[in-house]
C-alpha cells in the first residue's frame, strides 16, 4: 500500500465521512422540492383523499430517517447504508403512486398533474434517489477500507 493511501486511510479515523453525508441531505432537499410542487397545487377535491395523507406521512418519516442516515453515515456507520438504499427504492416506487395517478386523473375536464410539473416530480425523485443511493455506495466502500484498516493496525500492534 502506498504511503499516500495509508495516510489516507489512516485519516478517515478521525474525520467525518461528509460525502455521504451531504449527499444524503441532497437527497432531502430534492425530496423537499417535491413535497412543495405536489402540495402546492390544488385542482378540484383530488388533493384531499387518503392517498394524500398517507403520501405526508410517509414524506416525514422519509425527511427523518434521511435526516438520522445523513448523521449515522458521517462516523462511516455501515446499517446506514442499507436504509439509504431502502429509501432510495422508495423513492422509486412514489414515482408510480402519485405522481402517476395524478397525471393520469380528469376532473372536471382539467388534468390534475400537468405534463411540465409530472416530468419535474419524477426528476426529483430520481435525483433524490440516486443522490440515496450513491451516499449509500460511497459509505459502504469508505466504510470497509476502515474497518479493514483499522484490523490491519490492531494486527500490527499484537
């Protein structure tokens, strides 16, 4: 191993991992985007059914348990990880929920989700998901060069 790469590694003990970090509070700030361009619109009674009420609440179990994985990632938490990528899937799956109802629904002769603001709330998505899952594949990766650099280290001192 070179000795850059050491001194890399051997940093990582005691700094923060903010990539991952950053990019998962990336993730939140798209997520927000879509929150506010879905909530603002109001076309006839669409916006208040139960589907919408569910679509909040997920939305702020979303907004905290990114918050808690942009937290748990800085001190290389690898369990983070995988509940990055499950909201990350999540935010896959929102875009054939709502998004795609509300697009496809006429109510009195007018398209609740106009084609500009549907293809807007799938780029957020998509962004917010991918800014998920590459904050994921980046902790993962720094996560086990540590572990095993640090293995290496308790190995030299024994």
């Amino acid at each position: 191993m070179s000795e850059d790469r050491y001194t890399e590694l051997d940093r990582m003990r005691f700094t923060k991992n903010t990539l991952s970090s950053r990019l998962a509070l990336l993730a939140i700030l798209f997520d927000v985007l879509f929150f506010v361009s879905i909530y603002k619109s109001d076309v006839d009674k669409y916006y208040y059914t139960i589907l919408i009420g569910g679509s909040i609440i997920y939305n702020l179990v979303f907004l905290l348990a990114a918050f808690l994985c942009s937290e748990g990632v800085k001190n290389y938490k690898i369990s983070y990880s995988w509940v990055l990528i499950a909201l990350g899937i999540g935010q896959i799956v929102r875009i054939f929920i709502l998004p795609m109802n509300a697009h496809n629904t006429v109510n009195n002769d007018v398209t609740v989700m106009g084609d500009a603001q549907f293809i807007r709330l799938i780029v957020y998505l998509i962004l917010s998901a991918l800014c998920l899952f590459a904050s994921a594949y980046f902790n993962i990766v720094r996560s086990r060069a540590l572990t095993k650099h640090i293995a290496a280290l308790e190995a030299q001192q024994a």
